[in-house]
C-alpha cells in the first residue's frame, strides 16, 4: 500500500514543525490532510498547499478529540503533536508542566490512534505513525519527556501486536534534535534556545516529514518499523562525570 494507495490523512502537531512539515508533503503528493492543532491561523496557512483542511483541537480535551476524529475516515494518521520540559530540572519542574507533557505525548497520542483505528479496520486500510524521540530510545536526560517518548515507543511496538490481521500498519520516527519552535515553547532564554540550535548541522522539519513519507510510501508488504535519525554531528548517549559538591 504505497502513498498513492491512500487517500486521507490526518497529522497532529500540523501548525508548525515536523506536523506542519508532513502536511505540506501530503498535500503535495495530492492527499486530503486533517491539520490539527490549537492555534486555528497558523492551521490556515496550511490550505494553500493543497486539500486541507484545518481543525483546531486541544489534544488534551478527550471529548472533542473522540467526536472529531469519529467523524472523519482516515487512512493515515500521524502523532506529531508534543511538548517538552527539557530545560527545567526534574525536582524544579511544574506538576503542570509534568502532566502537559504526559497528556500530550502519551495520552494524546493513544486516544487518537484509539479513534481512528475502529474505521482502519473496518476498511482492512490504514497506517499509524508515531513522532518519537531518541529521548524515548536512550537515556540522555528529562526523566517525564524522555518517559513520555518511551511510552510511544512501545505503544507502537505493541500495536503491531494489537492491530495484527488488521492490515493496519505502524511506524514509529523518532528524530533527534531538529530545528523547530519546541524549545521556544519549552523557555523565553532566547541564548538558551539558540544552544540547542547552533553549532552544529542540525536536522529539519522538513528531513523528519520525508522520513515519515518514505515509510508511508513502501509498498504494503513492508512495514517500517521504527526509524531513527539524528543530525551526523549528534550522538545520543555518552558518558561524562558529574562530581556532586561536598562528596568529591
Ligand atoms: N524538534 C525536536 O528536536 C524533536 C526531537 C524529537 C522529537 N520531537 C517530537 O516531534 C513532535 C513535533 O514537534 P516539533 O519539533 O515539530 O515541535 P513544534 O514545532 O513545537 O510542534 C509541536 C506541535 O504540537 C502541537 N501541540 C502541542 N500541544 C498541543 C495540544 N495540547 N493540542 C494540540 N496540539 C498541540 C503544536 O500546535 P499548537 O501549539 O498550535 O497546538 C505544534 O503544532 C513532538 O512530538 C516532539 O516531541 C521533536
């Protein structure tokens, strides 16, 4: 079931970055795309790019997301909406902020691909991708972002199992640091978002949405299962030595 295969998609995260990205792409390959996101103008900027059509939802209001999404028929969905926490300490960080994340990510996350499934099966046609993060594949640091990222991660390990005999395929994309507004979301320290950025040949918005296009363009015999990328000059992991005051 190649790209051409399918008809409609819908991608979370659609009003900027790695979202925005796979919706131009889409559209652009001639698909109809539910663009889904809070802010409704920068949703609609998106419609010049081809059929579609915008939706603003808060992913974290379950009501609306289960009306919304039982609404639509959908061949392809993409789970790129997600916030991180990455520059605030674990023992400094806002309860708020923890469950925006968990919310968001995982449960967000979830509920779609809960949503959208029943009409996948129902037409034996259908493919979920989930945006992870290498946050959610090593440890690096952010204990609730990186937990969030694990979680999608083996959500979409285990719904290969779930949705087997379905038809149904899954892909998981998870990208290392990519240039983006989510470190503007995450702090105002504007020097502080610029060292997440410079520096360095860091990766797209853009590099991430052909990923997720290729994997969606195999032909269906294959699933992509789980790809991760990162920019040539980023390693994830490492070790490095912290002495802890008044012990060394
Ligand atoms: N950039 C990176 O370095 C990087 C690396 C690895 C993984 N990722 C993952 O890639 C995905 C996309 O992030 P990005 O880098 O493209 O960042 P981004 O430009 O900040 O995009 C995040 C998107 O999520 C949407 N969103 C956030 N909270 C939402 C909510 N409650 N309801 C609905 N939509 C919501 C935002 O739209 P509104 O604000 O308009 O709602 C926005 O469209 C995320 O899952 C992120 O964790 C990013």
């Amino acid at each position: 079931m190649a790209l051409q295969d399918y008809g409609t998609a819908l991608v979370t995260g659609a009003s900027s970055g790695i979202g925005a990205a796979t919706v131009r792409l889409l559209a652009g390959r001639g698909l109809t795309v539910h663009a889904v996101a809070r802010r409704a103008e920068r949703l609609a900027e998106l419609t010049e790019h081809g059929a579609v059509i915008p939706h603003a939802l808060d992913m974290r209001d379950r009501a609306a997301l289960y009306e919304l999404f039982g609404g639509l028929e959908v061949d392809i969905l993409v789970n790129s909406a997600g916030v991180g926490s990455q520059f605030d300490p674990f023992h400094e960080l806002d309860p708020d902020k923890i469950d925006a994340t968990l919310d968001t990510n995982v449960a967000g996350t979830v509920h779609a691909a809960r949503a959208l499934s029943p009409g996948m099966v129902a037409r034996a046609r259908g493919h979920i991708v989930n945006i992870g993060s290498i946050f959610g594949l090593h440890a690096i640091s952010t204990a609730v972002y990186g937990a969030s990222k694990a979680a999608v991660h083996r959500l979409s390990q285990d719904l290969r199992h779930d949705l087997k005999g379905t038809g149904i395929r899954v892909t998981e994309v998870s990208p290392g640091r990519a240039a983006t507004e989510i470190f503007a979301t995450m702090t105002d320290d504007t020097a502080a978002q610029g060292a997440m950025v410079d520096g360095f040949e860091i990766i797209t918005a853009d590099d991430v949405a052909e990923a997720v296009v290729w994997a969606l363009d195999q032909p269906w015999r294959v699933n992509v299962s789980l790809i991760e990328l990162t920019a040539t000059e980023q390693i994830p992991g490492g070790v490095t030595i912290h002495p802890v005051p008044g012990r060394s």
